[in-house]
C-alpha cells in the first residue's frame, strides 16, 4: 500500500536510509545538495507492507529562472523487497499526483538506465551549488512550455 508519509514516519524512514544507504550516503552529492532543507510532505510517500515500511521517496522543492519545480529523493526500497516494483509504484503514483499539480519539473542525481523508463533525461543545461556528474543530472518536464538551464536552486 502507498500512502503519503506522515511525521510519525521519520524515524522509520532514518532507519530505512541507515540500513539501504549506510553512512556514506552523506558524502553523495544528492544528500550535500538537500542537506539543511525540509523535504516537501505532500508529495512525499511510503510503500507499506503489512505494518512495515519497506519503501519510501521524499520531494524536495525547487526553482529554476522562476519555474517551480521539485528534486527527486531520495528513493529506497529496503534491500529484501528490491526487484518487486515497489521503486517503480512510488515514482509513477508520485509523479500522476504531482502533475495534478502546476509544478513545472522535476529533477533528480541518479543512474540513467533506471530513471529514462519514467522519461527523465540527462540534462546537461542545469547544474547544482555543488559539482555533479552532468550524465547523473536529469529532469523531466511536466508542463509543456518549461525550457530549463542554468543553476536549480533547493528550497
């Protein structure tokens, strides 16, 4: 079951990112990046199952030129339920809601063979405070007229 995550659910989900992530999830870019800033509740969801959270994807907000729109992640799965789909549930039920919505695009760091099946493309015209690899840099747009470049500020 998806639902939106709650902030009942934070230590859980601290727990989560320990166990799957482990500690050098702080030296990532992508956690440098978000560091110091509230991820965004509304968008943010959990995978339940039976009373356990075994998955969970957080949205942070963000800006380009004006243009409102948010980061991806993280997104973890913990390790006995990866291979099910549960990764691929939250992203498409995330993103159908957040298009409901006016936010104009969506960014993320990751790996490209996984991320292009949602239609997220390497963009080469944005860039981050901190240094990024610009092939883990993508974003998909949400409303048609939305060119982006230059520099996606969080928050």
């Amino acid at each position: 079951m998806i639902r939106i995550e709650t902030k009942k659910d934070q230590k859980k989900i601290t727990q989560l990112e320990e166990d799957v992530l482990g500690p050098g999830r702080f030296a990532r870019p992508s956690y440098r990046i978000r560091e110091g800033h509230t991820h965004n509740i509304f968008y943010s969801h959990v995978y339940i199952r039976g009373s356990k959270i075994v998955a969970s994807i957080r949205y942070f907000d963000c800006q380009n030129e004006g243009l409102k729109g948010l980061m991806l992640g993280p997104l973890i799965v913990n390790q006995k339920f990866k291979g099910n789909g549960i990764g691929t549930e939250l992203i498409n039920t995330t993103i159908d809601k957040i298009k409901e919505q006016k936010i104009n695009f969506l960014v993320l760091i990751g790996e490209h063979e996984y991320y292009k099946k949602f239609g997220f493309d390497i963009n080469k015209e944005i860039y981050f405070k901190l240094n990024v690899r610009s092939e883990k840099v993508h974003s998909k747009i949400l409303i048609n007229s939305t060119k982006l470049s230059g520099l996606i500020e969080i928050g």
